[in-house]
C-alpha cells in the first residue's frame, strides 16, 4: 500500500511504535511539539543526509541499511570529537509513491542501530519530496571541553587512521562488475559502504589517552586530512606505501581509493610520536600511522611514495555540487 | 554563477561568513565534525522541514523568507512548550542549478532571524538534491521539568489560542486572486503565511503563569486541539463564533481557515477559568477564548454555533502525503 493511500497520521502511529522506548534521561520523547530530557554539561551536536540518487541508489541499499546508515553516518561524527551519541532527530522527506512497508523497513533500521547504540530517538519529522531524503541530527554528551578537534594537530605528531580505508570507494568503483568478484569479496566491501562502523569507544578512548585531534574520513583520506591542516595551519604528508587495505580485499583496491575514496567512517588522528604505542595497544582496532603533521605548507597534504618521492594529487575528494555520480 | 560551478567548499565558506557569531556558551561552533557548548538542566530539541513544492512554492516567498520561516516554524515548538530556543543545525538540500546569490539569500534569511532571536547556528550540511529542502533541528532549554504539554489539559479547562487564526490558511485559499484585494489586506495576510511570529516570551509566560498545556497551531485549530485532547485523554468544544479572526482582513476569512487552514504558529493552550484573567493582562498579544476541554468524547473536538448547536466538520487538517496541493 502506498503511504499517500495510509496518510501520515497512521505513518506517524506505526514508525512511534517501531521505535524503542527512549532511555530514563528522557522526560519527553517522541509526541509532543519538542523533546524533553535532563542535559548534560557538555552537549555535542551534528546533523547529515542521506539523499537518493545522490549518496545512494535504491540498487545499492536496501530500506533498512538506509535507515542504520543515516544513523552511523552521524555517529561518525560525534564519535570523531571523542563524544557519546545519546539522542537523535530523524526527518524523513518521503515520496507520497512510496510503499508503507519500505517506510517500515526505514524505520526499523534507525531503530535497531540506535537501540544497539543506546541512542533515544526524541524528535522527528515527515514531509511528501519527490526524492527520499533522511535527515539526522544526532545530539551527544561530552565529558569535558577537552574534545578531539581538527585545530588540535601540533607540529611533529603522527597521523594515523584505525581500521581499513578504501572499501566503501572500492565498492563505489567496482560496483558495476561486483557479481564477478568472490562472494566474500563482494561481502567485505559492501558491508563498509552499507553499514559503516561505530566507532564511539575508539573516539572515547583516544580523547581520554591525551589525543586532541581527529575528524572522521567521510570524503576522503586527503580531504579530511587537508580540514586538520587547515584548522591546525600545519600541512601533513602522508606515505602512500602505509595506507592501511584490508588483506583480503588489498589486490582488488587501489591507493586512489584509500586516498580519495571517501565513506570510510573511520577515525583520522594526530598524536605524539611517544603517544602511539599505548594507543595501538589500547584500541580494540588496527591502528596504522599514515604520515606526519609539518610545518612547511600549511594547509597542504604531500604525497610521498615508499621511497620519500613526492607524488602529484591524482583527483580531489568530493563535491556535493558536482560530482559525477550526481542526478540533477 | 551556478552552485555547481561554485562548488560545495566554497559555498559553505560564504555561508559560514554569512552566519553570524554564536553565543558565548558555544565553546565549538560550525566547522568541525560536531558543536559543543556548555549544557544546561532541561534540554529540548525539535525538527522541522521545509520542501518546495510542498509547503511552499517559490513563487510564494522569497529565498530569505524561506530561510527565515524554517527558523521560525521550529522556534514555534520550542515556544510551545514554554522553552527558549538556543541552538539550530540547518541541513540544505540544494539542487545544482541554484544560483550563488539565492543560496546567499536563503542563508541570509536563516541568519538574521537567529541573530534577532539569539539562537546559535552550531552545525549544518549540505547535500545536492532535486527539490529545496531546508530541514532545521533547533535545541532550546526549559527551566524545569514543568513545561507545556499536549497531556496537560484537565476538565473544564478553557481553551485559549494567541493572536488570530486563519490568516496563513486565508492566503493560501485566496492567492489565485489575492491581486485584486487591497494592499493593506494583502500585506496581512502575505505577512502571516511568510513570516510567522515567533511566540517565545508568550510561552515562557504561560508556563510561568501556571499554564500545563499547549501546542502551536501548525495544521490548524481543530487538528491540533486534537492532538491535546488524544493527549490529555479529553475532549474538547470549539464555539466557531468565538474564533480571533484578524479585524483587518475578517471579511475575507472563513471559519473553516481558521479551523482547518493550518500555518498560524499561534499558541493554543488550555488553563482553569481562574486563571485567564491575569493571562489576559499580563500577555502582550490578543487572547482569545476559543472553546472548554470536557470529559465525554475523548479525542473529539466539537463544533459549536452561536446558539449551541452541534455543527459537522467540514474537513480534516493537512495530510502530508495525500494534500491537493502536493507536487508529486
């Protein structure tokens, strides 16, 4: 049935009773004209999209993976300022041809991710748009000022990224002939691009071992290294022989994909060289040093090859405004 | 000069500048992966969009009003509940083909009416899209746990709205013709379906003043009377002669614009009989006394006359995904 056929009170009743009950902070939740809930000291906030046709395609993801990943996506974020997502407003711009059980399956996506992450959902919001657009903000804690930001990066820190990069662009590259490729091939990369990782303990526990810099790689390795420069006015090179590629799928990706790829969802930092081993040994994820913060050209990002060979920027990172993928 | 031509970057960077300064308990502002500031005791947090074609059509406001309604309609629920609006993270979904300068506008619009009202813009995104969507989280705080709610209404309760009804709902009937009315009528009716009043220092003063119940009219008087009486497991009467029709333009109205028009972003509220006096003389807007709550017919509002008869109802409120004025 379609959702212009059940009307938005009863889409509004039905996702109520798909999301879990909110935590014992809330005061009031979903129902009313705004949320109600004990604040914090310290409040985080972001907000991200996902839109149709732009960030995805209906043949890449299914309802339910929409729903989890505009939740990750966010999570991402408040993960990389070293925070606690605690709450969340989800507005979906929904086409009135849409069937009511794909709005169910949208729902149950942002209900799972969040209930598994202890986030409450608080707020939300429904208008008919010809394209699916899922809009979150997402509202987190902090335990003190001292937050993981892009202007923290001192001159001589490491740069360093957990987990693997590439996988989600690798995806985006070989989609086309993914049915060729071995099924747990195909499984690996698929899984980064759908549903990315979670990680609000790595933020936690970086900020608490002294780190003060990391954004999460959402367009890109060089890209999101290049907003730490500039907020740090330090440049940064990065050795391309030390990109961290999953070994089971590294022969499948290229550099470019790791550098410029983008929906990584892992966390990019900068600490003192002294710093790292604890850190590797602290994380409960592969930690590997990419490169190093210098002084000379701020705001740069230098390439350099295994043999201290400075290479030229193959592309830049993405562009909402105008990007290939894109449908006007 | 095209968005698309301009690119994503240096959009946000003119945006960023248009943006004016946050509050001081902003300790991060835009331009890292999430806002920080300093909590406070009872957060509340709402979300709203605006799409074109949907709630309004460009030929029907201008880029800086778009951008100053969809503050507005969001500071509405925060008023609502008695709260003061804080913090606002704005998501654009933009299509390619829009013009710099209109982009420049819409933020322009965004940003004066939260400087005017000491909001914070804290966090944004922005995303190609096919259709205008500007979707806007605000984040307010109240004083205490006692603010106004839609399950606050008791029996015999008066039912009170501020200002007048019907006068968004009366220009969007009227609009085809609205060019042979009189300049003063036209500016009055246009003022309110583009500009709505923000209601805050009415809704810290309810809430202070005692009152437990309240909901701003959004999809229109009946419909949202609705929603308190469903809340406060009541129903409710509306005497339609009773209805604060602006005396301006009241020769053009009709009841049902202000039953079923939606848009007015006043504030209904329900108090004891006793109260209303000092409501009346300490508010400073038009109060008007609308109706009572009562026992029998939960969830249902009844209509009636001057002389007490029970009316039919002549239509529901706004559906969003079955409204004629849709553009699919």
């Amino acid at each position: 049935m379609k959702i212009r056929e059940v009307g938005e009170f009863a889409l509004l009743d039905r996702l109520s009773r798909i999301i879990a009950l909110p935590g014992d902070e809330v005061i009031i939740g979903i129902g009313d004209d705004a949320a109600l809930w004990k604040g914090s000291s310290f409040a985080l906030a972001t907000t991200d999209s996902l839109v149709a046709g732009v960030h995805f395609f209906m043949d890449d993801l299914s309802f339910r993976e929409v729903g989890s990943k505009s939740i990750l996506v966010n999570v991402s974020d408040i993960a990389a300022m070293g925070g606690i997502p605690k709450y969340a407003l989800i507005s979906l711009s929904l086409s009135p041809e849409m069937e009511f059980c794909e709005v169910e399956e949208l729902g149950e996506g942002i209900s799972k991710v969040c209930s598994a992450l202890g986030i409450s959902i608080v707020g939300g919001n429904l208008s008919s748009c010809p394209t699916l657009v899922v809009n979150v903000t997402l509202i987190g804690e902090a335990k003190d000022e001292k937050v993981l930001t892009r202007r923290g990066a001192r001159v001589s820190d490491l740069v360093a990224v957990t987990g693997y990069l590439g996988l989600a662009g690798g995806y985006r590259r070989l989609k086309s002939e993914i049915h060729n490729l071995d099924l747990r091939i195909r499984s690996i990369l698929r899984q980064a691009f759908a549903c990315p990782k979670a990680r609000i303990l790595e933020g936690r526990m970086l900020c608490e071992s002294g780190v003060r810099a990391a954004i999460d790689v959402s367009d890109g390795l060089v890209q999101d290294l290049s907003h730490i420069c500039e907020g740090s006015h330090l440049g940064a090179i990065i050795m391309i022989d030390r990109l961290p590629l999953h070994p089971e799928v590294c022969e499948f990706l290229t550099a470019e994909d790791a550098l410029y790829g983008g929906e990584d969802y892992e966390l990019l930092f900068t600490a003192p060289p002294q710093l790292m081993p604890a850190l590797e040994q602290r994380l409960p994820c592969p930690l590997t040093v990419v490169g190093r913060m210098v002084e000379d050209h701020p705001g740069e990002i230098i390439l350099l090859d295994g043999k201290g060979n400075r290479l030229p920027h193959l592309r830049s990172g993405w562009d909402h405004f105008a990007h290939p993928n894109l449908k006007p």
